[in-house]
C-alpha cells in the first residue's frame, strides 16, 4: 500500500504498492524510532529495529553478525514477540544507512500477516519511506 499526501490539504491517498515516502510517523510509533534507534547505538550494529506487538508491548533489537550467525535487527524484534507470545505486530520501524531490503518483510509478514507498516529510516531516526506486509 501506498501512501501519498495531497498538497496542502495534508490527507492520504492509497494505492496500489508497497512503499512511500513519508516523513514523519504517528506518535505512537515515535516510540520505535526512539528504541531503534537507542538499541543500534548502544550494541553499535548496523541496523536497529523495533515493533510493537497487538497487545502494545514493544521489542527492540539490533543486528546480530558473528561468523556462525546472522540476524537482521527486526528478524531479532520478530523472534523476540515471538518468544515472548505475542499473537501479532501492529507496526515496525528499521533504521540502517541503507536501502530497506524488500526481503525483510517476507518473515514478518509470515508471522504477523498483511498490512502490517514498516517505517524505514536512516540511522539518525529520520523516516524516508513506509512499506506494508
């Protein structure tokens, strides 16, 4: 899904796609940028991520890279709600100096289902484009 604003007027329109290009996220979402991006500083990886599960409780991880084993900052948030017992995810926030890989979405939406947003954002926090499951 994509959404766009219209002009002045500020509202949304949706089409068909799975990415946008928005700058600012809800307030409650806020929350994950500021838990991803604090995780990826504190463990000092290249990615950080966080989501919020259906019951509101929020995971936050960074990416794992040793020789034997290799896990993306929001594969880590996904097995973390998912150990914890989290029955879904409302929404998702991954912050790196790259691009979002498309693939990321293929575990969470495994996990969780469709329509579930992940805000992507560069490493000081700043969102530059949304995708949906």
């Amino acid at each position: 899904m994509l959404l766009s604003r219209l002009g002045a007027s500020g509202a949304f329109i949706c089409a068909a796609s799975a990415v946008s290009s928005i700058g600012r996220v809800e307030a409650e979402d806020e929350k994950l940028v500021v838990l991803a991006r604090a995780t990826r500083l504190r463990a000092g990886a290249a990615e950080g991520a966080a989501l919020r599960d259906l019951d509101g409780r929020t995971y936050a991880g960074a990416t794992v890279d040793l020789p034997s084993l290799r896990v993306s900052a929001l594969g880590v948030c996904i097995a973390m709600a998912t150990a914890s017992g989290a029955r879904g995810v409302e929404a998702a926030v991954v912050l790196n100096e790259g691009a979002f890989l498309e693939s990321e979405l293929d575990p969470l939406r495994e996990y969780a289902g469709a329509g579930v947003l992940v805000h992507h954002g560069g490493p000081n926090g700043t969102i530059g484009d949304t995708h949906s499951t």
